[in-house]
C-alpha cells in the first residue's frame, strides 16, 4: 500500500542553493516507509522531483533512508493531491 505526504522545510539546504528559500517536500512511500517519489517545492520558485528513472542530479537525489512513518503522520495526503503536483510542468531538474 502506498502512502502519501506533504511536509514543510523551514531549513536551509545548507549548500550552494540555500537563496531558493524554504522548501515544501512531498514523498511517496510503501507500507515501511521507503521512499519511491519525492518532490520538493522551493520558495523561489524551484521545483524538483526524483524517483528511480531520476534519483539523483546536481540538485540532490531521491531519499536513500526510510521516512519514520509516525513523524509523519501528521502530514498525510491523499494519492490525488500528490499526482496533482507530480504531474506538473516545468521541473528544475527537467
């Protein structure tokens, strides 16, 4: 079963793309919490996606560690919300 979330990043990146701002992450993960898509959506209008055709670019990669499931309950969504941005044009790292 997978399961879908949307969590705001107020940190910085911490390297050279810091001026993007903050951030908001979805993921797309399985029933232990294993990552299979990730978007990250920046303040400045960046936009980037990763999942196992694309898991890594200059910008970063696809989440090697499983998310811990009861951190992120809180932030569940629906597939439809996910797919909604997942399916956007005009990525960064197109």
């Amino acid at each position: 079963m997978l399961t879908y979330y949307k969590r705001p990043w107020d940190e910085p990146r911490g390297d050279r793309y810091d001026s993007w701002g903050r951030s908001l992450w979805l993921f797309e993960t399985d029933e232990v919490g294993n990552v299979l898509r990730q978007v990250e959506l920046y303040d400045g209008g960046q936009r980037l996606r990763y999942d196992e055709d694309r898991p890594e670019d200059l910008y970063g990669g696809l989440s090697e560690k499983s998310l811990d499931l009861s951190d992120f309950a809180a932030f569940e969504i629906d597939a439809t919300e996910f797919e909604a941005v997942w399916s956007l044009p005009g990525w960064t790292n197109a």
